[in-house]
C-alpha cells in the first residue's frame, strides 16, 4: 500500500504574538530582517538523528550493520518521515504501526538536537544590533516546536512560522510573510533568508523578495543555484549580512 504524506495540522500549538515595534533601520532599500531556517541550518538535525538511531537500534535489538542501514536511508535523501519510517517498519518487520515509530521519533528528538556552536549567540549580537530576526521550518508542530523552546532559540527571535501550525510550507511565500510580521516587519523592504535547502529556502526566499544566502552543506551536489552567496555555516551568513548593511 503506497501512503500519503499526514496532513500537517495546528494540534491545538501556535506561535507566540510578538508585539508591533518601529520599524529597522535599512541600507540600499533592504531593511535589517534575517529570517533562518531550521533543521540543518541551526540545529544540527544529522548529529541529532544518529544518536537517535542508537537509541532506537538499541531498543529494537538491531546490529550495529542496521544502525548503518538506519543513517544510510537518511542522510543522502532527507525523506519525508512518514515514508522514511514506513521503509523501516518493513526492514525490520516491526510490529508498531508507521505512525506509532513516527510519533515516538518527534517525542524524542526536541530533547536530541543541538545548535550548531554559535549559532545562540550570533543570533542574539544580530538583534542587539538592530536586526529583527525571524525562523521559517517546515516540519510537524510538536517536533518543530519542542526543538525551538528545548533548543533555546524560541528565545533568541523575535518570531518564528511552523508550517505545521500554519497549515503552509516553504517555498509558499505565505510562511515567509507570516514569520516577518511576527518579527513586527513586512517583506515589502526585503530583507534576507538563510538556508541550507536551495528549494524552499533559497528559492522559495528570493520569490519573496529577500536576499537568498545558502548554507552548503554539501548534499545538493551538482545542482545549480541562483542564491546571492554560498557559506558554509551561520557565523559566515552573519557576517556577510552585517557586513553589508555597514558598507551599503
């Protein structure tokens, strides 16, 4: 039986209300928003997922030849995770069903996932310069959200948009708006979006309206881009952003 992908729902969650504040100051017509992705942006998501492979290998007996399997299916495609754990409960001939594994996995990775290191603190130094600084994931409710509260970087923001709360994914520019007005903002005076995804956050940004930077983390190998710089982690995408509004 072939499954489709669960519908994203609210599940009760929603982003927090940040209050209207004066707008940013702006260089060469692109005011100071910086608006980030998530998963493998921020967070190391791949770190995370191994350990959590040890974990599940360990409480379902597998070898460690498995746990190889586990990282394998994982690392090269990033699949969605219905289909992803679907896959694994036929490997395996598990017994629980495929939203059962599905559930447990989301339960249990806010409490595995890391920021990348100086991730917390280049986002605060960004908004103690004057930056208005936003998230945009796609991804289910409680996972994404238990990531940004366990993580500490709910804190960091002045907003974030969920595409399991809003009932909208990356690239629909909607999900971009709606992460700029919780950061008490509108796209109308651009901005910028970093990402490690070239569709829904390059791509998806820059239809937008922001400055797209791409965070390469080498698994897009071979495909083209139209991003306005390539780094290789945050600190670099920061720079880049300061940079240019004190030379704009």
């Amino acid at each position: 039986m072939i499954l489709k992908p669960f519908p994203e729902v609210n599940c009760g969650l929603s982003s927090p209300t940040f209050a209207a504040q004066p707008m940013i100051s702006k260089t060469s017509g692109v005011q100071r928003l910086a608006l980030f992705d998530l998963d493998r942006t921020l967070i190391d998501l791949d770190a995370a997922f191994r350990r959590w492979g040890e974990e599940f290998a360990e409480q379902q007996h597998l070898s460690l030849e498995d746990l190889v399997w586990l990282v394998s299916q994982d690392r090269v495609t990033h699949p969605h995770r219905e289909a992803f754990f679907s896959k694994v409960r036929e490997h395996f001939a598990l017994p629980d069903s495929v939203e059962e594994l599905w559930a447990g996995y989301r339960r249990r990775m806010p409490n595995l996932v890391q920021c990348y290191p100086g991730v917390l603190t280049g986002l605060a130094g960004l908004r103690a310069a004057g930056w208005r600084v936003g998230i945009v994931t796609n991804g289910m409710a409680d996972n994404q959200l238990g990531k940004l509260r366990r993580t500490g970087l709910a804190d960091v923001v002045d907003g974030y948009a969920v595409s399991g709360v809003e009932g909208i994914r990356k690239p629909d520019a909607r999900l971009f708006q709606i992460a700029a007005q919780r950061c008490g903002v509108s796209l109308a005076e651009g901005g910028w979006m970093v990402g490690d995804n070239l569709v829904a956050d390059i791509a998806g940004g820059q239809a937008a309206g922001l400055r797209g930077i791409w965070v390469d983390r080498g698994t897009w190998q071979g495909h083209e881009h139209r991003a306005d710089h390539v780094v290789a982690d945050v600190a670099e995408a920061i720079a880049i952003m300061r940079d240019t509004h004190q030379t704009g």
